[in-house]
C-alpha cells in the first residue's frame, strides 16, 4: 500500500518581522510543495504587566499532493532517523 504525503502545517518561532516575512517568502519560492496558506503573528508574554519576551509565530501549511489525485510519495524524516 502506498502512503502519499497531502499536506503538512508547521510552525516556526523567529525574532523579528523581516524574518517571518523572509521565511514566508522562501516557502513561496520552494518547488517542492504549494504554499497552500500562511499566517504571522507578533507575540508578546508579559509579567506583571512587563514585556519579558517579544517574537512571530509563522504558520505555514505547505501541500504535497492533491488528496483526489497523489503521485508522488513521500518520505518524512526527522532528526536522527535513516
């Protein structure tokens, strides 16, 4: 049975808005997959009314296959696996 990989959403921490706009940019031009939505997001986390940490949160959902019509596998791999 083949498996066939449709879509994937990951989400990325960065540091500053030219960097979520650079990271967006680059899943555009990647010809391995569609860039089927993506967001960004400035995030704070206060205490006790203080800024104690600032960053964008970068949504990406990158689409591999068309779910009515795969042709091609994927293989997912993750650090450390061969």
């Amino acid at each position: 049975m083949a498996k066939y990989l449709i879509s994937t959403v990951e989400t990325y921490r960065v540091d500053t808005e030219h960097e979520a706009v650079a990271a967006i940019e680059e899943a555009r031009n990647d010809n391995h997959y569609t860039l089927g939505k993506y967001s960004s997001e400035y995030k704070e986390k206060k205490s006790k009314g203080e800024v104690i940490d600032e960053y964008y949160k970068v949504v990406l959902t990158k689409i591999f296959n068309d779910i009515n019509d795969p042709i091609t596998e994927t293989k997912v791999r993750y650090g450390g696996e061969e």
